[in-house]
C-alpha cells in the first residue's frame, strides 16, 4: 500500500511516499481503506517537530482521515465490512470529560496517523460518518468540526440567540460558523482579507470584522453587540486571548481551540477575567459519543464541510506548505489517497 511517513525525523523534507504491507486487524480491530485525509494546524506542528510528543520514526502523519471498512477482526460488534467511517482522533475517549492520558492515545501523533491507503483501528476509536458526505467531506470531521462542536455545542450550552465571535476562516472557525447557524446563534467573524469577509457573510455570518483595518476588534464586538459576546472560538492564543476575554459580555465563555500565535502570555493582567466573570475553557477536541451526535446533526441538516483545495497524496508537501503560509485558504485542505 501507499502511505506517507516520516523516516528518520521532522521535517518538510522527511516526508517520503513510500510502500507498506498492508495491515491486518487483530481482535476488536477494523481494517479501514482510507479515501480521504484533512489537514489540521496541529499535523503541522508534529510535522515540524514542536509538538511536545514522542513519536517513532518512521511514522505516519495526519490526524484526521474517511475511509471504507474492508476487514474486521475477531469480536468486531460494532461495524461490517463495507460501512463508511472516520476514526477518532482520541482512540479511547468515548465519553465523558477529557481524563489523563487522553492525549497519548491521539492519530498523527503519538499514535501513526492516516496519510495510508489502509490504516487498523481499535473498532471502539472508529464512527459512522454521514451518509451524503464525500470522503473528502468527511475527512474534515474529526478534529476541526468536532472542536468546534464540542466548544459551542456540548461544553459551552450554544443557545438560539446567542452571539459568538469566530477568528479566522481556518477549518474550526468555519465549521463554528456552520454549527453556530445551526443552533439560531449569531456570528461575528474576523479575517485580515476583505474577500474571506464575504465569502463568510454568504454563508450567513451576521457581521464581518477586518482586523488588519480594525486591530481593536474587540471594542468593534462590543459595540455591535451593545455589551459583548456570548461565546468566542479563540485559534490565536497568546495574540488574541486578552482580546476574546474583551470582546466578552459578562458570563460569557472563551474556548482557546488554537495557538496560532503562541502560547506564552508573559504577565497576563487576569483582572478582566474577573470583571467578566468569564469562563476560559480549554480543547481537547471531543469524545466519541460527541462525534456521534455531532454526525445525526449534520445529517439531518444536510451540512456540508467547506473545503477549500484537494491535492493528491503525492503532493502533500504543497498542501502542507499551503496551511503553512496561512492566508491563501478558506476552510479545510484534504488530501485524496
């Protein structure tokens, strides 16, 4: 089979395509044609080696993948050979809150990921995916729209009505955007590119702001909204978070969901946190029974994941270089296999 590995180390330029025997599941195991995989700023992380994991090497990367079963091992109960699926990022976060250890069982890292033609899965870490999604559809699940879901939908209690501020027009933001619309809330969403702002307002955002003309975006959510935000989708960390809890009406909820610029804040001022009596929640994207219920949704809403560009398997390292750069994409970037 095709996959894609890292051999001997991190790296743009240890991404090799490479030919591996193909897997056979053991008891409990499913054995899953993979079709599609999606890429998340967190494989670029791993990729790059700051990822405060162990992995071995060689390893596979990607997080997030939708593929076809075509084995089952031993006591399989769950699925058939023929169901389309995705498999969870934390293989063994069924339900409940995130508890210790959780992180050590995630795909892409420490776990071998997705970027296979046939990957083996513990049948517990796999789940149905929509039946009117595309494998590429379905690819961007896992950890964008679940991270998404999980922060507005299952953590933070998103009510019709709601205001939620989004950063961004990355995968997570425009997955909020889609669920926050699903849920009668309305959506302010920030980007530096005045053609992202439209294409976010037609898909129903209810205000736009340009940071890079309004760098105090958090006055302008003050002021549209008469007194702050219900929830925000914080992907920025360090740079933002200050801001987010700004952008904030009183009770209102932070979820840091990224670290885009960092995560150092060095003698944070924790004074307006408690003004706001704010919540500032952490991710750890979602558990299965999330996922699940994420997916009824989806289907019975007839939502489509937004993607913006599909390479193939073997020009990884250009879709790799394109979440990189950061500012050309809308959306989610797949990769075919």
């Amino acid at each position: 089979m095709k996959a894609i590995q890292l051999k001997n180390g991190f790296g743009f330029e240890e991404l090799t395509l490479t030919k591996l025997d193909i897997p056979t599941p053991g008891p409990k195991e499913v054995l899953i044609h993979m079709r599609a995989a999606s890429l998340n700023y967190r494989d670029l992380v791993v990729l790059s080696g700051l990822m405060p994991i162990e992995v071995k090497f060689p390893f596979i990367p990607l997080s997030d993948g939708a593929g076809e079963i075509v084995a089952v091992g031993q006591g399989v109960t769950r699925f058939q050979v023929g169901h389309r699926v995705a498999g969870n990022f934390q293989q063994r976060f069924i339900f409940g809150n995130p508890r210790p250890g959780v992180l050590e069982e995630s795909l892409g890292g420490p776990l071998n990921g997705v970027a296979a033609e046939y990957v083996v899965l513990h049948e517990d870490g796999v789940v149905p995916i929509p039946d009117h999604l595309t494998y590429e559809e379905a690819s961007t699940l896992p950890i964008a729209a679940l991270t998404a879901w999980s922060m507005l939908i299952e953590y933070g209690g998103l009510q019709a009505g709601d205001t939620v501020l989004l950063q961004g027009t990355g995968g997570v933001s425009i997955f909020g955007l889609q669920f926050s619309l699903m849920a009668g809330a309305r959506v302010i969403i920030t980007s530096s590119s005045n053609d992202k702002l439209e294409r976010a307002k037609a898909l129903g955002a209810w205000q736009t702001i340009n940071y890079s003309e309004v760098p105090d975006w958090d006055k302008a959510a003050l002021e549209l909204t008469g007194g702050g935000v219900d929830h925000v989708l914080d992907v920025g960390g360090a740079a933002t978070m200050g801001k987010s809890i700004n952008a904030l009406r009183t009770g209102g909820t932070v979820s840091m969901v990224g670290f885009l610029s960092g995560l150092t804040i060095p003698e944070y001022d924790v004074s307006s946190i408690l003004q706001k009596a704010a919540t500032v929640r952490g991710s750890q994207v979602g558990n299965r029974d999330h996922f699940e219920k994420m997916n009824r949704a989806i289907a019975h809403h007839g939502l489509h994941p937004v993607i913006d560009r599909v390479f193939p398997l073997d020009r990884i390292g250009e879709a790799f270089a394109l979440l990189a750069e950061g500012k050309q994409y809308f959306g989610k970037i797949v990769v075919q296999i």
